[in-house]
C-alpha cells in the first residue's frame, strides 16, 4: 500500500512481519490487525487515560502515542501475551479485592501492575499509587485498585489468596460477575466487537455554536473510494427531533436550520475502513452564517433575546421553573435571630466515563439490531425506531455492559446516526467517537447559580429557606427540567425546616448540553445549604456538627417538598458515627446529604425482570436495567441465590428489548431496589417449582416474569394533602481532615444504606463517589469560551489520580427500608452529595476563607491534588 513499509517485531513471543502507515499508532496495530483488544482505546491519540498500556522491550507504555513504525525489532507484550499464571493472579486478585468496577480502565492497569510487581515484588501502598499515575479510573477512587495490585503482588510471590464466600447470599461479597474476564480484558466493549463485511462511521460536528447552515456539499466525499453512504438530514425517512422529556434534539441540524451548540451533527459518513471514512469528512463542504452565541444564562433570559429553540411553543429560552413554598418564609425570617444571605456557583463538568460512545448497527432477521452502551436500551429502541420511521418491532437493542456513564449515557448519542447508516447500506456499520468528539457531544453536568437567605433561632434551629437557582441548560433540554426540579426539591437538605420558599429555573444557552450526572442537582444544592449551615454555625456559636444534629429529620418529620419521611431515615445515625471524628479533628469539615432512590415527582417507575431456565446448570436473568460498573448484575445474582438457594455461578445477566422489560433510564439511584425486587419476585416462582419437585432440567425453557410498579409518587407541588414525591431516600454524613499544611489527609463517609447487599461493592461504589466528588470540590471543570469548550483533553479536566487521593473510611448504617429487597437503598449517586461542603467547611477551618464557587482551586487542598506542594 501507498507510504506503508514493512517492519518486524516480536508480538507477546511471536515473530511477526507487518506493513504499516507511518502514522498508525501501535494500539490500532495491535487492536486492528492483530484483534489483541485488552490495550482499549480511552482517549487516543492523547495519551492520558492509560487504557492502552502495554510492554515494549519490557517497559510500560501507552500505546495510542507510540507510532507502529517505532517498534521495529523490539519485542512487544499484551496482556494476552502474559504466561497464564500470571495472568490467573492478576485476575484473581481484582476481583477478590473488588478492584474494578465498569472494567475498561483495568487491562491497562493489570498491565502497569504486572510491569511494576516485574520491578518490584514488594512494593508499599504508596509506590503503587505513583506507578498509577498515567492511569484514570472513573469509578473505584483507586482505594481497592491499590488494594489488588498489593494482592497481586502477594500471589505474585507465590502467597495463597484469602478465602473468600461466594454462596451469593445477602451480605456476603459475591465476586464481580465476569470479573475475571473484564481484567483480563476479554470482555468485548462495543469498539471491541467486528463483524464481517462491516463498514465504519464518522461523524461531522458543526464548526459553529451558533450559526445558519447555509450549504452542506457532500459530493466530493461520495465520490472517495470505499466511501459508501454519506447522510444529512436529507436522509432522515421518520422524525429528526427526538429527546428523552422534549422532542428537542435532531440528530442531524438541516440547510436553513440553525446550530446550537458545537456537538451539533451535520452529516455522518459510512466507508470501508475508519481512516477512509474520516478523510471522507474532511471533503464534505460547509457554507455557513456565523452568528452571536448566547453564552450565558442572564444573557438568555433577556426579552430581546434570540430563541434558541424558535420551534418550540414555548417561545423562550426558559425550559423550566420549579417551585416549593411551604409556610411563610418572610414569617420565618422576622422571627429569625441570625439570617445569612450568600450566592453559590457551580461549575460545568465532564463525566469523563472512560469508554466512549460507540455502536453497532446491523440488519438481521429482517430488524435491524443495535449494539448499545445506553443507560436505558427501550428508550433507544422507541427513538431509533423514531428516526428510521418503522415500527417498533423492527428495531432490537441489546445493551453492551458500558465502561461507565454516570448519567452520561442516558440521552441518545449516535445510536440513530449510526442506525440510520447500517439501514442504508444494509451492512453492519460500527461508529465510535474520538475522545475529543465525545466531550463535543454528550451532555455535562449542570452549572448552578444559587443565592439562599436562611434563618435560624437563637440556638441554631432552621425556621426559612430562600432560595433561587438557575441552571445553564446548554443547547438542549435532555433531562435538565428534572435536574433542576431536583435541585429545588433538595434545597433544604436532610433538614426541618418550617417555612420554604424556591424557585429554580433551567435555561437554555448555546453552551454544551447538559443533563444528567451523578447526584442530578442534590448535590449542587448541597453546596449552597450545607455552606449556610457553616455560616450560621458560627453565628449561633455552635460546631458544625451541633447545627445539623439540632436540625436534621427524623421520622415523622416533612421534608423540603412537603412530603414526610415515615420510615428509613438514618441521617442522624451517620451523624453520630462522625461526631468524634470531626471534633477530635484540628482542621475538619462536615456536611450532610439526601438524595431520592427513585424518580418520583409522579412518573410511574417499573421494576421488571425475567429469569429464563436456559439448561439444568444455566439460568439468565433479565433485566431493563443497565450495567454499568455499579455492579448491578452481581446484586441480582444475590437476590436470585438468596430466594432460589442456587449457587451464584448458575446464573448469567442480560439487557436486551426482546422482552417486554421496559424499565426506563438507569437512573436515580433506582437499579437495586426496583430491578432487585422484580428478580425477587420472578425467583419466587422458580422456587415454588423447585419445592414442588421439579429440577432445573424439568424446566430447561420456561420463563418466569417479576414485576414491581412504584405509582404513588406525587408531582412536585401537587396540591395533596399528603405529597410523596419519593419512595425512599439516601442518607449521608462526610468528613474532610486537613493536614498543618491544608492537604486532605482522610475523608470519612458515613452512609445510611437501608441494607448492605456486597459490602465490597458498596465500599467501592461509595469510594468512587468520593474521588468523584472531590474533584468537583478541588479541580475539575470544563471552562467553555464562547459556548466552545476550552479543551477536549482527559489531562486538562482536572481529574484526580491515585497518587493523590486521601485515605477514605467508610461507616454503613443499615437503616431497613421496606421498598427495598432485603431492606437495601441504592448508592449511586448519595456518595458525593456531601463531598464538596465537606472539604469547603474543612478548608474555613483551615485558612479562614469561605468559598462559595466550584472548583475550589485557589485552596492548598486542591494544590495538593494537582501535585503541587
């Protein structure tokens, strides 16, 4: 081929001969040519993220950087290649210290492990965590990452591994399913999976947040050779604007339409090859009107301004506005004897989910199926079908186990795109995004400016709340309406509080979309109220701890929405367990926190499930669920194995729209409990026929069905006279400890858990949630200039690495909660809700400073976790 030449090299103790372009990185050599797909593909050609890492002539690289032509004559190792002891070690010792959770990260980290325990069979916690720093991980926090390579290490020398339950039963730490396989990286991601005759995708972006499209010329780029369809939105057969809540969104913006934000699509190519289908992109022609984007929310709100959406009924930039009064705040505040005003900014940030979108399309059976990493494969599969403007029964998706999401998977991204490709050509067609180009397009989380006035008695008690919030919505709605619903509906925190009064808005603007993450708004408004408790502490003459424990609920007592919390409410305990980890601390900060299991606000929410005799050993469970990395799959399992007294290596799991197990969005903290208690339910009926007599095999085919429906919930504001706008709630009470020198040496996360299923999981989900938190606390943001991100690199974002991350405790309260199989709560998201006024009361105690925007970079503590002393 023009400019190849060819090169010798021994691969994983094979010599090989290959021709290679000079610009081919090793990890498309590797991943390509040779199918070695343990080394993932997380942010090239950045060479950030560490998924890529493997050994040449001994030393560990990530290999998105190193050109294929520089490895001429050295001898190149994956973790394929790795003797299979090796190999056995390494899985055994992740998943036996519960060191990986969606899994994409971790190949490459086994791989850094192995390089450093070659080195040094002994290392100590803290050389393994600097080994670590050329590697993200999104979802563990590091603490157990450290905790299996030290594992790794003691196998390594020929140590046995500790005995471990895995009876699956409740309570007990069942090993992640297909753990070992994730380490090892023989689990097939979507990017990861080839399929004959299969075309590959790109994707034009709009160069433009805001302009008119003037022309779209593909001509030159149909004409390139393997180029075989380009599509605008010309092509688009069913409906262009789909959306989760509004029909806002189309997945391609047309001639005469304008742009509104730069994740805009304009076009998508399908060709034979991914090199060819992105040179395809660089011929398409655009002819734009650049116009003035609205970059802020003030700016958005004004009467004059230009309508993002000129389409909508709405005739405003204004998407929403939540409001809660309770009482009589002005009341409230006249008989205060402290008030305290203040205003809090929020910034915009990037899930940063290590895996990015990717999907597969192909016809089959005369449907077309659809590969998905979605948080929520039905609403994939009623959008899709949407777009191509078929019934839905044509269209099947089947959820890939994503590397992570965080809410970031929830809207479609380039599912119909990629749909709309594999339709017109009649070839399976994989379309996988860069990056950069998934940092363009996927929504973010919300930037909230809130201003609170809240008054208090003499002795510290909560009598008013004020509070207004706006929140940029960016260019499209996604599920920013709910977010800032949420904000509002956790705008007192887990506090009494007699009189309330908020609004919060959401807005549009040119800037990025955002919606949904981790915490969705509570923790946002956590930052504003947990600040003015600070505030007022001080005032009273009280500690942090004494103003929450005077005010948090209980049961029987009413929460921010009106609704009354009548069972599960552990907050005070977690308060109780913290009291002398705070007080005995020189430099500490306390916060508390709430968040919603469950949507609510009086949308319907099912639990579905399927459990289907596949063969006398074999059982699958399915749900409408997603796995994510939360370690969903597992719990089931332990549900399945606690009611049926199967062993837990029986039974598989699997999310796919063949089955009516509609469940909606993964979302709100709500897998465990709603999907837990359908398994529940479905594996009932298998143990009534297994008591009855029957075996496994007498029943090889037969299907059992669990369904559970929470349709109780109250809309926000209803007038009720008993509003529920929830069916349960997380509890949390977190403490940061500085250092002499204002470093965070330990943080410690008390949790009300309703039950702790996996306390392995559970640990990890809430440790992750801390490294998450901390860095929106210290150092992460994406700064836009001009509606523009200012970077689309992994290493600019400010996230943390391992080297630099505290000591975490964490302390379960198990708080029974009758909604919840076995008495559990979900944890996703609670687990940072506290996390940034913890450390902000900690850095006050500190310095003297009260800092009221995110991040909070001009601290010591965030210098501290961007390495500088």
């Amino acid at each position: 081929m023009k400019n190849h030449h060819p090169i010798q090299f021994t691969l994983n103790g094979e010599p090989r001969e290959v021709s290679v372009a000079p610009d081919l990185p090793l990890l498309d050599l590797l991943r390509e040519h040779f199918d070695l797909i343990a080394a993932k593909n997380g942010c090239s050609p950045q060479g950030s993220c560490g998924c890529c890492t493997v050994l040449v002539d001994n030393k560990a690289v990530v290999s998105c950087v190193v050109p294929a032509a520089k490895i001429a004559g050295k001898r190149v190792q994956t973790l394929e290649g790795l003797a299979e002891l090796q190999r056995e070690r390494l899985a055994q010792s992740f998943v036996h210290a519960g060191g990986l959770q969606c899994g994409f990260c971790i190949p490459g980290i086994a791989m850094r492990a192995h390089s450093l325990l070659q080195n040094n069979p002994t290392p100590a916690r803290d050389e393994i965590a600097r080994a670590l720093n050329n590697h993200i991980c999104r979802c563990t926090g590091y603490t157990k990452i450290i905790d299996a390579i030290d594992l790794a290490a003691k196998a390594y020398r020929g140590e046995p591994l500790p005995e471990h339950d895995n009876s699956g039963r409740i309570g007990t730490s069942l090993l992640r399913y297909q753990g070992e396989n994730l380490t090892l990286g023989g689990k097939r991601y979507i990017d990861d999976i080839k399929m004959p005759d299969m075309l590959h995708g790109a994707v034009l972006f709009s160069a433009h947040p805001r302009a008119k499209v003037l022309a779209i010329d593909t001509s030159k780029a149909e004409q390139l050779k393997g180029v075989k369809a380009v599509i605008t939105a010309k092509d688009v057969s069913g409906k262009r604007y789909e959306g989760l809540i509004e029909k806002d969104w189309p997945v391609f913006i047309a001639i005469g339409e304008e742009t509104r934000c730069v994740g805009d699509i304009l076009a998508v190519v399908a060709a034979t090859s991914k090199e060819i289908a992105r040179a395809a992109l660089d011929l398409i022609e655009v002819r734009y009107e650049v116009l003035q984007p609205i970059s802020s929310t003030d700016e958005a709100l004004k009467p004059d301004a230009p309508l993002i959406h000129p389409e909508s009924p709405r005739k405003s930039n204004l998407l929403s506005t939540s409001v809660i009064k309770r009482g009589d705040a002005e009341k409230g505040f006249a008989e205060a004897a402290f008030i305290a005003t203040e205003t809090y900014q929020t910034q915009l940030i990037e899930h940063a989910f290590l895996e990015p979108e990717s999907c597969l399309a192909y016809p089959e059976n005369g449907y077309l199926k659809i590969l998905s990493q979605s948080q929520g494969v039905f609403d994939d599969q009623r959008q899709i079908a949407s777009i191509l403007g078929v019934p839905i029964e044509q269209v099947q998706v089947e959820l890939v186990s994503n590397g992570g999401a965080f809410g970031g998977k929830e809207d479609l991204s380039i599912q119909g795109q990629t749909a709309l490709l594999a339709k017109i050509t009649g070839k399976p067609v994989k379309l996988t995004l860069s990056r950069d180009e998934s940092i363009r397009l996927h929504p973010k989380r919300h930037p909230i400016r809130m201003t609170y006035t809240v008054g208090v008695d003499k002795d510290g008690h909560l009598l008013a709340v004020k509070a207004r919030m706006v929140g940029d919505k960016g260019a499209y709605a996604s599920v920013g309406a709910k977010v800032l619903e949420r904000a509002a509906g956790h705008a007192t925190g887990p506090y009494r509080v007699p009189h309330v009064d908020v609004e919060a808005l959401a807005v549009y603007t040119n800037n990025p979309p955002c919606g949904a993450m981790r915490g969705f708004g509570a923790n946002q408004a956590a930052f504003g109220i947990e600040g003015m408790l600070d505030i007022l502490a001080e005032k009273v003459g009280i500690d942090g701890w004494e103003i929450r424990y005077r005010n948090v609920m209980d049961a029987g007592d009413t929460w921010c929405s009106g609704q009354v919390l009548e069972k599960s409410v552990g907050i005070r305990k977690t308060l109780e367990a913290v009291k002398d980890i705070y007080r005995s601390a020189k430099y500490a900060g306390i916060a508390c926190g709430i968040k919603n299991v469950g949507i609510g606000n009086g949308m319907p929410e099912y639990g579905r499930a399927c459990l289907r005799v596949e063969s006398p050993e074999r059982i699958t469970i399915y749900t409408g669920y997603t796995e994510m990395g939360q370690g969903l799959f597992t719990v089931l399992i332990q549900f399945a194995c606690e009611v049926t007294g199967l062993p837990a290596k029986y039974f598989d799991a699997k999310v796919d729209t063949h089955r009516a197990l509609d469940c909606g969005m993964t979302t709100a903290s709500r897998a465990t409990v709603l999907g837990g208690n359908a398994v529940k339910k479905a594996a009932e009926k298998l143990k009534t026929d297994l008591q009855n007599g029957m075996t496994l095999g007498d029943l090889v085919g037969k299907e059992y069905f669990g369904e559970v429906l929470i349709d109780y919930t109250t809309k926000l504001g209803a007038k009720v006279a008993k509003p529920i706008t929830h069916m349960t709630f997380g509890f949390a009470t977190q403490v940061a400890i500085l250092d002499d020198n204002g470093k965070i040496t330990k943080f410690v996360a008390a949790h009300d858990v309703g039950r702790a299923i996996n306390p392995t999981l559970l640990e990890g989900q809430i440790e992750g949630s801390i490294h998450m938190g901390l860095g929106y606390a210290l150092t992460e943001d994406l700064p836009v200039t001009n509606c523009v991100p200012d970077t689309y690199q992994l290493r600019r974002l400010g996230l943390i690495r391992a080297k630099d991350m505290p000591e975490i405790e964490t302390i379960f309260i198990e708080e029974y909660e009758p909604e919840g199989p076995w008495g559990a709560k979900g944890v996703g998201e609670i687990g940072l809700v506290p996390t940034a006024p913890a450390v902000a009361g900690a850095l006050y105690a500190f310095d003297g400073i009260r800092r009221t925007s995110l991040p909070m970079k001009d601290s010591p503590a965030a210098r501290f976790m961007m390495g500088h002393k």
